[in-house]
C-alpha cells in the first residue's frame, strides 16, 4: 500500500487559519475529490470536524479520524488513537494508496510513512495562516508532475499541482 499526503499550501506552506482553509478554490477541491475519491482518507479530529456538515463523512471514501479522545464517534468514519492503527485498518482493507489529509499535526506526525505528496501549490502567501505544512527535505523527494492553472474567474490565484515522490 502506498500511503500518500495530499494538500493545498500557500508560498509560505501555510494550509490553515482557525482549523478551517485559507481560501476556497473550486479547482483545488475538484482536484482533491478526484485525487481521493474511492480511497481510504486519514485525517485528525479536527479536519474530520471542520468539514461542513452536509459533506461529513466524506462520500466515495472510507474515513479514518485519529483522535486521542477515547469517548468519540461519528457514523461513516472508522476512529483510531493512532496513525499506526489507521494506516493498519486500511491495509487490512486491502487498500492500495491511503490519503493522509490533514490537518498539520498529522501531516507531520506521519511524514516518515508517506512515499508520495500530491501538493496544490497556491501561487500567493497568507500572512495570518496558523497552520502549516512540514517542510520537505527536497533532497529525498523527486517531482513527478507538475500542471499549472493560471487564475481565473473561479480562481483568484494561479495555482501549481504537483506530484512528489520518495
């Protein structure tokens, strides 16, 4: 199984303010749906709790939500105390690319696992981001791909998607 992060980060790697995102791009979560849809999707608490209701859990995903508190449930996502525990209980579903979405803790708490990071790069920089994405040691990771979308009348700012890998 390859265990990949996908995420949308500002020039500064900043991917969030207030346990919400920083912009709403019609592409960029096009983008994620079609990247994640039909896979297993690994993601904190919080990012579980920050999608808006009428999305939760996400469709067409198996959700995954890690969280130190023993006492929570949500119908449709799978709980785990670890990332340990998540990425098995997606292996033991056979599943062939796991999709770790956030938010910054689990990003960089599973960063050792991850053999692939699909990464929107938003062509701006948010000075009141919060949260941020780790920081890639280049030298270990090689570009795949790389499309860009110049902005447009549904997206405020040119954005770079690309594909990374170990």
């Amino acid at each position: 199984m390859i265990i990949s992060i996908i995420v949308a980060a500002d020039l500064h790697n900043g991917i969030g303010l207030d346990n919400g995102l920083l912009w709403q791009i019609p592409a960029d979560m096009l983008y994620f749906k079609t990247i994640t849809s039909g896979h297993h999707v690994l993601m904190g608490k919080n990012t579980y709790l920050s999608i808006p209701d009428k999305y939760r859990p996400l469709s067409e995903r198996t959700n995954i939500v890690i969280s130190k508190d023993s006492s929570f449930e949500n119908e449709g996502a799978k709980v785990f105390s670890t990332i340990e525990e998540g990425i098995n209980f997606a292996k033991a579903n056979e599943e062939t690319e796991l999709m770790i979405i956030g938010g910054g803790k689990i990003y960089e708490a599973a960063m050792h696992f991850v053999k692939r990071i699909y990464l929107t790069r938003v062509n701006h920089t948010f000075p009141l981001a919060d949260t941020f994405f780790p920081f890639m040691e280049k030298h270990k990771w090689h570009l795949k791909t790389s499309r860009l979308q110049l902005k447009n009348e549904s997206t405020n700012y040119d954005l770079m998607f690309e594909v990374w890998e170990k």
